[in-house]
C-alpha cells in the first residue's frame, strides 16, 4: 500500500501543473508520511490547493488518532463501505498532487529492507485519485481535514516488489478533471481507477527506509 511518497516540485511548478491558486504556502518535501498534511484539489473548490492530513479520519470516528482513520482505499470495496462510499458518491474526491511514491521490495529480496521510488516517465507532476473528509470533535479548535489515497490492482512494474500487489491510482492527465466533476456517474468514475501503464512508469532504487526520512539516491531506473 501506498504509505510514503514525494512531491518535491516547488509552489511554482505545481502551480503550474494546476489551474488552481495556493491557499497557504508549501514546503517541498521528498517522503510525505502518515499525519502529515499534503497539498490537495477538491470537486467542492477545484481552483484552490489546500492542505490536508494524509491519512483518512471517518468523520463519525472519537478523533484524528482513531483506528478508523485510513492512509488508502481500496478500489474494490469503496462501493460497499460506509466510510468510503459516502464520501465518493457525494464527490467527496480529490486530486493529490504528486512526483512519485515507494514500496518496499518484499518479492524479490526481502531480507535486504530495499525501498523503490517509482515515478512517471511522461510527466513530472501527476495527481492520485483520493477521498477526503472533514472531522469536528472535542480537543480541536479547527476542522480536522485529512484524505486517503485510493489503490487498485498492480501493474507489473510495481507487482515485481509488492507482495499484495496494489498501488496508488493515478489519473491521465486528460481525466483528472473528470475525477472532480459533480456531473458524472460512480460508474463512469469507477472506470478511472485502474493501474497506470507500465511503459509510463519507472523504478529506481532509494535510500529511503520504512521509518525514516532520507534521501533519494539514483538506482537501477527502470530496471523493473
């Protein structure tokens, strides 16, 4: 599952990848982790690029550290959950801005702890296809807003070193729009959740650990 990945692009770039404005300003970072609040564009206000929790809050849950609370979703069960579905039919989406993520290597050499880097070899930017929520509660004074990132089925690129064969969904380019629109069918969104092609995609090796910030250092690129 998709629990670390990068956007690294300063304001700039991504702005340019948007046609949305910043509401508060970002600083670039290469390991976006769980809890940690992330750059993202809602079907509610697709002009603005706020800033949300990464890791999904029910909003019927006791609070941010419940054990509801969820960094992915599942293409296959969004449908039939009572988190998931409310907020995906009700155009509770988001685009989230992007440069790459990692998994850890547990097919092909477990024992040595490698971390992947995978990334898009046709654009710098791309967004994942996610949810969001808002959660009020006692102990905050402000709105908890956090998201998840939704996984669908592996390609083969990234099969070759996740053992449960997922990763994130991300978007074409040409779909992203789509993905926010209010106008759409779940059916015709459920189209888009899909694995990116392999032949877009590429893999490099990464100092990056399972709990631990690090640097990206150049591998083996599409060596998978």
């Amino acid at each position: 599952m998709c629990a670390r990945y990068t956007l690294s692009s300063s304001e700039k770039e991504i702005l340019a990848a948007y046609s949305a404005t910043m509401t508060e300003p970002f600083t670039p970072t290469i390991n976006a982790r769980i809890t940690e609040r992330m750059p993202v564009i809602t079907a509610d206000e697709p002009d603005k690029i706020q800033q949300m929790h990464f890791q999904l809050v029910a909003h019927f849950a006791e609070g941010p550290k419940s054990v509801k609370a969820t960094f992915n979703t599942r293409d296959d069960k969004i449908m039939e959950s009572k988190l998931w579905r409310p907020l995906f039919v009700n155009h509770k989406r988001v685009l989230i801005p992007a440069n790459g993520f990692y998994e850890l290597d547990k097919v092909t050499a477990p024992q040595e702890n490698q971390v992947y880097k995978f990334g898009l070899t046709d654009r710098e930017i791309f967004s994942y296809a996610g949810l969001w929520s808002k959660w009020v509660g006692p102990g905050y004074e402000l709105p908890y807003y956090s998201f998840s990132i939704i996984t669908t089925e592996s390609n083969t690129k990234v099969g070759n070193v996740h053992d449960k064969k997922r990763m994130p969904v991300i978007l074409n380019k040409e779909d992203e729009a789509l993905w926010l629109s209010k106008d759409v069918s779940p059916a015709q969104l459920m189209q888009l959740l899909k694995p990116y092609p392999d032949d877009l995609m590429y893999a490099e090796r990464s100092s990056v650990r399972a709990n631990t910030p690090g640097l990206i250092q150049s591998g083996d690129q599409n060596s998978l």
